[in-house]
C-alpha cells in the first residue's frame, strides 16, 4: 500500500470511529440499540448516500479486517456468557441450538427456493447463513432492554452458538456443495468437515484459554500493571485463538473465539472487572467498523432485484419460521406467552451471515464455472442483507416496544436468601411475572433453588458487589429472608444507602429485633408474629384462615395503580360491570388511607385497586384495566 492510499485510510477510520461513537451515545439517548444507528450511519455516509465513506478503500485487507472484528464481537458475547445463566433455561436453549436452528435452516431454504427460484443448494447456503442471529446484534439489544434473565440466557446463547455452527455449516456448504454444483456432493464428507472444523476450533479455544488462566492465576503480572496486562493478555489470547484454528481450518477461527471466551468468562479470572470494561470499549470500535463498512458496501440494487419474492422471504422468516421454531423450542418451559412471542420477534440476524455472504458472492462472482454464478451471488447476497436490514431495523429498533406492549420487562426482586422462605416467596413472585433473582451462599441450597428452577447468584449478600452483580441498581424491591437478623438488617442498610431500592423489606426471626428494624425505615415482618396469627386465625377465625390458604392455591390477590384515562371518573359499580367473574374490588387506597369502597365511589388517577379472586380471572382483571 502506498503511502498516499495510507495517509487516506486515516481519515476513513477516524471518521467509521466517530460515527460509531455517536451511534452509541444516541442509542443510549433514545433507548434503542446502537446497531440501528451504525446501519443508518454506513448507508447515509457511504457511497450510495453522501459518497464520504468508501469501504473500497481498505481493498484486499477488509476481509481480514472483518474477519479480526468479528472474533473480538463473538469474544465478548461468549465472555459475558456465564454458566449460571445456561442453568435457568438448559432446555429451551438446547433446543433452541439444535432443533430450532434446524427448522430456521429448512424452513429458509425451502421458502427462498420457491420464493426466489433459486436452486436448492443456494437455498440451503442461505438457510445455513440466516440461521444465526449473534451476540453483535443481540447484546446492543439486551443493554437497553432488561428482559427476565431467563429470556436474555436464551436469546444469548442461541446467538453465540448459531454464530459458530451458522459460520462453520455455511464455509463447508459452500466448499462441499455450492462450488461443486452438487454433483460432488457426499454426505459422509459434509458432515466429517463440519465435525473437523467445529472441533479444532474447539480443541484451540481450549489450549489458549488454558494457557491464559494458567498465566493469570500462577504469573506475577507486576502489581502496578497487572489489570492492564491481564486485559492485553486476554485481547491478545482472543486473537491467537482466531488466527491459529482459522490457519488449521479455514473459519473454525470463530469456534476457537467463542469456546475462549465462555471458558475464561466462567474461570473466575483475577481482574475480571477490569478485563470487562476493556473489551467492552474495544467491542463498541469495531463492532461500529464493521456494521458502518458492511452498510456501506450495501447495494440497493441487490436488494430492489429481489422483487415480492424477497418480501414474501423475509415477512415468511420473521413473522412464520421464528415464531414457530421458539414455541416449539420452549414448549414444557417456565417462559410465558409473552416471553415466548418476545423471543419469536426478536430475532435480527448480525454481523457472520453478512460478512460470510459477501465473502461468498466475491468468490461466485469471480468463479465462472459455475451455472449462472452471477444470478446466483446476487440472490445470495439481496437476500441475506435484506433480512438482516428488515430485522435489525424493526426488530431490534422497536425491540423496548415490542417489550413493553408484551409486558415482558419485569420488576426485579432480589430476594437474600434461598431458604424454604425466600423460595416461597419466589414461587409466588414468579407466578404474578416478577423477574426474582436469589442470593444464596450455601451450595446445597444453590442446588436445590436451581434443581426447582430458580434464578440464583451465588455470594455474601451483606457484599455491596454482590448485591451489584446480581442487579440491585435495577431492583425495585429487596428482601432480606435470612435465618440472621444481623445479615437482614445490614442488607437493608445497604439496599437503601448504595442502591436507592424503593421498596425494602427485613425478615425479623426475633420478634424484640422489630422495633429496632422499624427505627431505621425498614418494612419488617417478623416470623414469629406472623406464626402466632396465623394460629390464632386457625383457632378463633377457621372459616377466614381455610380461605387464605385456599386463596394462596388457586385464588390471587393483585394491586395495581389507576394511571389509565379510560378508569378514571368511572364508579365501582360502573367498573364491577366490566370486570371477568370470579373478581372483586376489595380496596382502594388513596392519599395513604385504605377503604372497602361502596359502589358510588369515583376512582382517580393515582388510586391503588386491590383486586382479589381467582387467580386467572385476578389476571384478566389487570389486563382490562391496566394492559401496560
């Protein structure tokens, strides 16, 4: 490269850098994931907009660049990855990966055959590419949307495996079938490539990670700049796991990357902390480098050519093939319906489906041999950016949307305490649709709460890092359900001084503690108290006591807040009428005075409903008068 094209490409980076960083700062803004900005920013700016990015100019080395890109991405996603979050949905994910990615691979290949009229060996090319998603478009996601954690475990692990086998399927289906025409084509030889290159991908991943952890955990990094050489050693590791497995075995690079990362993510690293925060901001530079330059090598006219047959691929992959493969894949789960439709339309394809498909249509285009290659990486590359254009942009732009009108963004509960008492609380939680988290240090108790499938972070919940990493700066209430009054009073000290918790709640196991709970602010129960009414409810009041442990089996009691317009000004009776059978109004707060209301009473915005029945119809109850 001379040096005047050099001098040129300082300029083009410097200005991909730029853009990249203010598409982050207004993703955070406006709340939606940055890949939308970075997308927006590519096409506006390159050459089929303003003309002031020409990704042309990297020649040769953009898909080496691409390549190098993309293992850091996938690094990170796998390092963020972590084992306790494989626990909270194992089934769902692993049918997710394997039967699910396996209907997104048919159902795209048949649909794009007949859609399209393509032959049947670019269709499964292209079905093989599709089926990813990728922690490049699914991370920006879930940064802005705190979905339940079991969602985000799905939708993460589904993206960094389909990104490994996506890739690696693809390379070996174009290698084996596409280049051959298919008349070469022996089962027996497809499947030994992919098994070699998914395993020497793994088999690096494994060396690099091992050899990285050793010197960590057994090297002086000199104590001044240790964290800084830790983070380079881990970026460096990354790299060398990508360019050997990629040397050994052509695109087993990313397998190599992602089992780096999952491995060294779950190895309890020291400066762990501090490695995150690095590769975070090394992720968000060439994360915008590469969607910013794929963008911008992006032809409208690929995608125009594609006609009503591209659309009815598209609208078939998102709103047919996705839906179907996630409900089959979380049948017989604790995912909700409206988890479950949240999963079937998010899912926007990233970065490995539009790197490989360009990588792809340069190499037809450039081998004749093959019958109409031309038409043929035409198809292949309008119809791959035309599902990831369509899905990043509705999906991952109206993805809060799309969470919020399903209700799928839950009130986190952190609840100290994995005993019999905070697992029963959970249960409950759980039922109305809280997103609970359990800290718990005994490993037996971990054990059992995960065996009922319980979300559990293990550590000291008097640890103020702790409470940090299981989500207290999101958690709206905290529950101190300890056996020791001393650990429940210094959790709630510290819910309400570091973390500002709205609603704090002590468990009291010595009834002469309560006072001393209730001086500093703290909503107490007391064991103890709740045990004896609960007696004497039994013994003086046996019809009351028979009806609130039946209420707890199948009845329900919810409260919620009068902030829709259409209920306010209206009457309990007027009310009464539109609600399902089977619920009634018990109380109405209002100004922190509590009442059995009569019927003429007039709701007003800010009022507190109880409403109280059976459970489904307490549900159906909710959903009339406040959907949101």
């Amino acid at each position: 490269m001379s040096a005047g094209s050099g001098a040129g490409l300082i300029p083009l980076v410097v200005a991909i850098i730029g853009l990249g960083v203010m598409s982050q700062v207004l993703a955070d803004r406006f709340r939606v994931p940055s890949v939308l900005f970075l997308l927006s920013a590519g096409v506006v700016f390159g050459p089929v907009g303003l003309g002031l990015l020409e990704p042309s100019s990297f020649g040769s080395a953009l898909s080496a660049i691409v390549g190098l890109s993309v293992a850091i991405i996938v690094f990170e996603g796998a390092f963020h990855l972590k084992l306790n979050k494989l626990r909270e949905a194992p089934s769902a994910q692993i049918r997710l990966v394997t039967l699910g990615a396996s209907i997104a691979l048919l159902g795209t290949a048949i649909v794009v055959h007949f859609a399209l009229d393509a032959a049947w060996d670019i269709s499964f090319l292209i079905g093989a590419l599709l089926v990813a998603t990728g922690p490049t478009v699914i991370s920006p996601i879930l940064s802005v949307v705190p979905v339940r954690n079991r969602v985000a475990a799905a939708l993460e692990t589904e993206g960094i495996v389909n990104d490994v086998t996506a890739a690696i399927l693809a390379i070996v289906m174009f290698e084996v079938v596409v280049l051959t025409g298919g008349e070469a084509f022996a089962p027996v030889e497809f499947l030994s490539q992919f098994v070699s290159k998914l395993g020497t991908g793994i088999f690096v991943g494994l060396l690099v990670s091992l050899a990285i952890w050793y010197v960590l955990s057994h090297v002086d990094l000199s104590r001044e700049n240790a964290p800084q050489n830790a983070r380079l050693l881990v970026l460096a590791g990354a790299l060398v796991a990508y360019a050997t497995a990629d040397f050994f075995a052509h695109e087993a690079g990313i397998a190599a990357v992602a089992t780096a990362g999952i491995l060294l993510g779950n190895a309890d690293l020291p400066y762990e902390e501090k490695i995150e925060e690095f590769k975070g901001d090394i992720t968000l530079i060439v994360l915008s480098f590469v969607f910013i330059t794929l963008a911008a090598l992006l032809e409208p006219s690929d995608l125009f050519s594609l006609g009503i047959g591209g659309v009815v691929v598209v609208l078939t992959v998102m709103l047919v093939i996705r839906p179907l493969l996630v409900f089959i894949s979380t049948t017989g789960t604790r995912f909700t319906r409206g988890e479950k439709l949240f999963l079937s339309f998010v899912g926007p394809r990233g970065i490995i489906p539009a790197s490989v498909a360009t990588l792809f249509a340069f190499r037809l285009q450039n081998n004749q041999a093959i019958p109409n290659a031309d038409a043929a990486a035409t198809a292949l590359i309008g119809t791959v950016f035309l599902v990831i254009v369509v899905t990043v942009v509705f999906e991952g732009g109206f993805a809060r949307h799309i969470a919020e009108y399903l209700n799928v963004i839950p009130m986190r509960v952190l609840i100290i305490g994995g005993g019999k008492v905070g697992r029963s609380l959970a249960e409950r939680l759980e039922d109305r649709g809280e997103n609970v988290v359990l800290i718990e240090q005994d490993e037996s108790i971990i054990e059992i709460a995960r065996d009922q499938g319980f979300t559990v972070h293990r550590g000291d919940g008097t640890d103020t890092n702790v409470l940090r990493s299981a989500g207290a700066d999101n958690a709206r209430i905290v529950v101190a359900a300890t056996g020791d009054d001393d650990v429940n009073l210094l959790v709630a000290q510290l819910a309400d001084s570091k973390f500002d918790v709205e609603t704090i709640i002590a468990r009291a196991n010595n009834p002469d503690n309560v006072d001393a709970f209730e001086d500093l602010g703290v909503r107490t129960i007391s064991s103890s108290l709740a045990t004896a009414w609960a007696i004497d409810n039994v013994i003086e009041r046996p019809a009351l006591s028979n009806w609130m442990t039946e209420l707890g089996r199948t009845g329900d009691v919810q409260e919620i807040e009068v902030t829709e317009p259409d209920l306010t000004g209206k009457t309990i009776a007027e009310l009464d009428d539109e609600l399902p059978g089977g619920v009634l109004i018990a109380l109405v707060g209002r100004n922190g005075e509590t009442q059995v209301p009569s019927e003429e009473f007039t709701l007003q915005k800010g009022d507190h409903v109880t409403f109280l029945g059976r459970r489904e119809a307490v549900r159906d109850a909710i959903d009339l008068c406040h959907p949101r």
